[in-house]
C-alpha cells in the first residue's frame, strides 16, 4: 500500500500528499474548538492552511524547475505536515548548481512577496513581519506576504537539509572538499535541529517535530560525509564483498529450490541483455533478501525476489568516485571486476550500516 495520495501532475511532475498530512485535520478541529467552535472557523482555518501549502508547493516547484533547467527530473513533490519534499532524482554536480537548485525555491516565496508588496499598498492592507505575528487587522494579501517571508527566513536557515545549509554546502564547495562541506553543513544542522527542540518545549511543541526531522537529517548527512571522507582514501576492491556466485546467463526459471541452493553465497550474479552502452551489464539478487522475505514456511501462497541492476567498476578506482557514481545512477549495487574475473560486489547499504555501528 502506497503511504502517497497522488493528486496528480504538474509541468509534468506529480505531486502527492503523504499520509501524514491527512493528520493536520484533527489539529484543526482542535484549534476550531479551542477558538469558538463553530464549523465556520474550521473552514477558514482550513482554507489558511491550504494557502500557506499552495506557497510550500509553488517553493518546492521552484527547486524542480531549476533542476530541470540542469537536466536533472523529479520525481514527485510530497507534501507533509510539516512541508514539501522535491524528490529530484540525483543532487547537481557542480557546486554553482547545487546553489541554484537550492535557492530557486526561497526565490519563488520573495517574488510571491514582492508581488503582493503593491497590492497591500493599494488595498490598505498591513504588512505583517515575523516579529509582529498575524493580527485582527490582516488581509489577504498581508497573510500569504506573512507566510512568504516566513518560508523564506526558515528555508534559508544555515543548516542541512534547509535550503539554507544546501547553498553554505555548495559555496564552501567551492574552496574545500564535498565532504568537508558537508560536515559542516550537517554539523551546523544538529546544532540548530537540537536548538529547535528545545525551544519547542518552551514555546511551540510543533517546532519539537521540525526540529527532530532536521536533527534526522542532518545527523543522517553527517554520517554519510564521515563515510565518503574514508571512501576518498580508498580504492573500490577494499569494499568487495566475495560471498558472490555468478551464474552467468539467467536460467528459464528462477525458483526457490534454486535460490536456497546457494546457501554459501550472499549475492547471485547474472548476465543481462544489454539493449545499449549505457544499460548495466549485471543482474543481482541479495540473498540475504530473498531469504529474509522469503522464509521456507511462508511460500505455499507465492514467492517474490527483487532485481537490482549492477554497473561493473575497475578494482582500483577510487571509491569516492564510484560512491558519487552509484548515487548519481541511484544504485546501491555495483560489482568489481577486473578484465579477467570477478571480485566481488559493493553494497552501500550493507556498508552504511556497518558504518553506522562502529561509530
């Protein structure tokens, strides 16, 4: 069962509500009652949520189209109940890309805001700043000028994954190694993920949430940059892993009797079909997989196993490379070989998790 709701496209990019997001009507219930309980204030307070992620939306847009611009896709904008999520299918290569990717998106919410300058002033509408909070006395046009620059000041915050520690990343890019930059950028973003949860217990108990989806991240990215620190000193054989069998041409039928036969064997390699340069040579099956979804008791009513494409890399290339490599593709397998035999296969998530428990 999918956790998305799709709404559908846009330019080509569809857009999705998480399940998560269906949560926030009870919140408003909450808050209707809380104010004076009646029907009508759960409506406006519905409608104002609905502006304030129509204006998350039109952000995360920002960031696909510049994407886009840098030939790069997306693969769906999720909203949830604590913003957008642009899933672009890999991060640009160059340090300027990066920057503009990341800053299309606070850029939509300051030409919202300048959009919107003139009409207030037409309308007698009052501007509304961070620091003076909503009022009686706003409008239209001063609500979403106030939701606005709020997305902008928080998204432009120093830290990953904010937009804000996207473009501290790329701009020190520019002048120290990727994961050099990263660190900072992720160390900076658990300083200010813990600042957000503790000023959340103080204050506002939604920032408790925010503040722990930054801390995730941002922990998550500072892990990863320890990791390409170390695959910088390293070359790709160091992360083979030889429990491997290849099989050479798949056989007419994959079946359970045949998968359990490689009980010895961690990963099962065979030829594919290449229809171009650019398609992957290899086929491989995780056995530890398959058998973890496919225990001997739980077979009568089917079996499943899943295919992952694996590119093949020179045992002396640097790691680094391959890592960024794999990333940009979106593999999590590769396998290593020289002109004359097999050495073994890379699997990131087994080595992040490794990773990840000696630290």
């Amino acid at each position: 069962m999918s956790s998305k709701l799709v709404l559908g496209r846009i330019a080509g990019i569809k857009v999705a509500l998480h399940w998560s997001f269906f949560l926030l009507l009870p919140y408003l219930a909450f808050s209707s009652i809380s104010s004076d309980g009646s029907f009508f204030s759960f409506l406006i307070l519905t409608a104002s949520m609905l502006l304030v992620f129509l204006c998350v939306l039109l952000h995360e847009f920002g960031h696909a189209l510049a994407a886009r611009r840098y030939g790069i896709g997306t693969r769906d904008i999720t909203l949830t109940p604590i913003g957008g999520i642009a899933q672009i299918e890999r991060m640009p290569d160059k340090p300027m890309q990066e920057f503009f990717v990341a800053i299309a998106g606070p850029l939509v919410n300051v030409a919202i805001a300048l959009v919107l300058t003139p009409i207030i002033l037409l309308t007698d509408d009052v501007f509304v700043w961070p620091w003076t909070g909503l009022s009686g006395q706003t409008g239209l046009a001063g609500f979403f000028f106030y939701i606005n620059v709020m997305l902008v000041l928080f998204n432009m915050l120093p830290a990953f994954p904010m937009d804000g520690g996207r473009i501290l990343r790329s701009l020190l890019s520019l002048g120290l190694r990727d994961f050099t930059a990263s660190r900072i950028a992720s160390v900076l973003g658990i300083i200010i993920g813990l600042g957000m949860i503790a000023y959340g217990f103080i204050d506002n108990t939604f920032l408790i949430f925010i503040g722990l989806f930054v801390l995730i991240q941002a922990y998550s990215e500072q892990q990863e940059s320890a990791l390409v620190k170390e695959f910088s000193e390293s070359l790709a054989a160091e992360y083979a892993d030889d429990e491997f069998h290849y099989y050479g041409d798949p056989p007419a039928e994959l079946t359970p009797e045949l998968l359990d036969s490689f009980n010895n064997a961690r990963y099962l390699l065979f030829n594919r079909p290449q229809q171009n340069e650019a398609d992957d040579p290899l086929v491989l099956i995780d056995l530890n997989l398959w058998r973890k979804q496919n225990p001997p008791g739980k077979r009568q009513s089917g079996y499943r196993f899943n295919h992952f494409s694996a590119p093949i890399v020179a045992p002396d290339q640097a790691m680094d490379q391959v890592f960024r490599d794999m990333r940009k593709r979106r593999r999590n397998f590769a396998v290593v070989a020289s002109e004359t035999a097999i050495r073994g296969v890379i699997d990131l998530p087994d080595i992040f998790l490794e990773h990840s428990r000696q630290r």
